[in-house]
C-alpha cells in the first residue's frame, strides 16, 4: 500500500529559480535538429553557428534558421547567466567598499582617541645616554666591552706540517705464500 505522501525521485523539486551562477561553466546536452550537441553555452552557440552557417551554403533554409533559433536560445542563457554574475560581483564589490570605508572610520575613531597606539614613531623616545667607563651604570658587561678594552696580540703564523717519512720498503727476494709454483 502507497503512503499519500509521495515522495519524488528526481531532483526537480529544488529552488531553480535564481541559480543562474554556473551556467556559463555548465556542461548540457542540446538536442537538436541533428543530434545531440554537448558542451557549454559558448560551445553550444558556436556548434549551432557552424551548422547554421552548413545549411545555408547547401541552400537549406529551414535548418538553417531551426539552427539559428537553437543558436540564439542558448545566447539568450549566456547572457542572462553573465547579467547576473555581473550583478552579483557588482553588489560584492559594493558591500566590499563599504566594509572597508567602515574599517577606515573605525581606524580614524581609534587614532583620535588614542593618536599613539598605532603609530610607534609618534611616541616619546629615550633620550641617549653617554655612558663612560669611569661611571657605574649598572649595566652588564658584555664581551664586545671587554674586548675594546684589552687588544689581543695577534697569533703566531702556523708552522707547516711534517709529512711522515716514507717507510724502508720490504725486500722482495723470498716468494709470496700464494704465489704459483
């Protein structure tokens, strides 16, 4: 026994209306007067132009114009897909501008308030302070300050190195153990 609540297998009940974005990358199938055609909008358009374009060399008006008809359907698609992405890019570029003119504000706010928590340069610098050895400072001394105080004397160049005397060689009168009779 079937539920009176049917449930449909396909797809087609989902909100179409409106989701147009991917349509100049979509890939269809167009079944035409010569078969099907496969590809994108622009693919499509350009295979219906060259059918078009057959037929009427070889003097078939009717499909030359059912060819132009199919041409112009998928135009119409494209151009209406591209009219929405513009729209669509033009209102993101729009809210961007404004979230940015809001940071600015907010970044303006925030110096006038505080006109040194975002520029560094603009706060108070130590002075320099001259320090002389006589005094104490209180600081740690560090080895580069060592080192300007007492110069070291410069090394000894190095002596070249002795190459071990070569060996007395072995006599070769008496046979190797292995060696053939």
């Amino acid at each position: 026994m079937r539920s009176s609540n049917k449930r449909s297998r396909n797809k087609s009940n989902r909100n179409r209306s409106g989701n147009m974005g991917n349509v100049v990358n979509r890939v269809f199938d167009s079944s035409g007067p010569e078969g099907k055609v496969r590809g994108t909008p622009q693919q499509i358009i350009d295979k219906y132009n060259q059918l078009a374009r057959d037929a009427q060399l070889s003097n078939d008006r009717v499909n030359a114009e059912n060819f132009q008809q199919h041409a112009e359907h998928y135009m119409r698609l494209l151009s209406e897909a591209q009219r929405e992405q513009d729209a669509r890019r033009e209102q993101q570029e729009r809210e961007n501008r404004e979230r940015q003119a809001q940071r600015d504000a907010d970044r303006a706010a925030r110096q006038d308030n505080d006109p040194q928590s975002d520029d560094p340069s603009s706060a108070p610098q130590p002075d320099v302070v001259d320090i002389t050895k006589d005094e104490d400072s209180g600081l740690v001394e560090t080895p580069e300050a060592k080192a300007d105080e007492k110069p070291k004397k410069p090394r000894a160049p190095r002596k070249p190195r002795k190459k071990p005397e070569p060996q007395a060689e072995v006599a070769q009168d008496t046979p190797a153990p292995d060696a053939a009779e």
